[in-house]
C-alpha cells in the first residue's frame, strides 16, 4: 500500500517555506533571487527522488520519470505574490514530489511514470501562467507583445 512520509512533506514544506519566508508568508515573486532559489533546491530534491530535472527557458521546474509509458503530471507553482501565503501553490508542488517518492517506495507502484512540475509566474509578475502557457505552446500575439 502506497504511504506518504508525512515528516518528510511537512519537512520539504518548511524548507521551501525558508527561502522567501516573512512574518506568516512568504515573498518569492517570479524570477527574484528567493524564487530560483527555491527552484534550484526544487530541482534537486526531483534529482533525489529518481526523476531527470531540468529549469526550462521560461523557469519551470521539470522532473520527468525514467519510466516507461504515458505520464501523469503533477505540481502547481512555487512563486508567490508579493505577501502570499506559505502554501499557496508550494503545497501543489510539494505534494507532487512526495507523491512521486511514495509511489517509487511502493513495490506494487513502483513502475509508474509520473512527473512533477513547478510553474513559473503562475502568479503574474510578468506574464499570467507564463510556464503552464509555455508548456502548453499557448503563446499568441498577445504574449509577444508582451514579452
């Protein structure tokens, strides 16, 4: 039976909490320093959890499973607004990674190919679902303008 370690999310939680963290929120807008570095830390933990990570050209975070066959995709966004709320999107994103480690922990699921995404400026800054619109190729005039 698949078992999510909830020490080990809650954990992850507190540590990407950390790099924006003030007061009860968090400030880590698109593109800030706090926001790659929450995206690198991100990359790495997918590299730890047995999926190929990599930050695409518009700063998703991409962890992709070796696995065969079609993927489930799970995440949400780890930017934030200027006082956002410590789970919002972090939560998303977080629990797609512990889904992803359980799911490998577990003989009878083991083989499952599932990824996980963090997608940049969900909230925004620059460009409203600029990574989930990039991964898509939902870019038309509108965002050429302005981008």
């Amino acid at each position: 039976m698949v078992k999510i370690n909830g020490e080990r999310l809650l954990g992850d939680l507190r540590a990407l909490r950390a790099m924006g963290a003030t007061g009860t929120g968090v400030v880590r807008p698109a593109f800030s320093a706090m926001d790659m570095q929450a995206r690198h830390w991100l990359a790495e933990r997918y590299q730890e959890a047995g999926l190929t990570a990599e930050i695409d050209g518009v700063g998703n975070v991409l962890g992709r499973s070796p696995n065969p066959g079609p993927a489930l995709l799970l995440g949400s966004h780890s930017d934030t607004q200027p006082t956002g709320g410590w789970l919002d999107g972090a939560l998303g994103v977080i629990y797609a990674l512990e889904v992803v480690r359980a799911l490998a922990e577990d003989p009878a699921t083991k083989d499952l190919a599932v990824d996980a995404v963090s997608w940049q400026d969900e909230e925004s800054r620059f460009y409203g679902c600029l990574g989930s619109r990039s991964f898509c190729g939902d870019f038309g005039a509108e965002a050429e303008a302005g981008l």
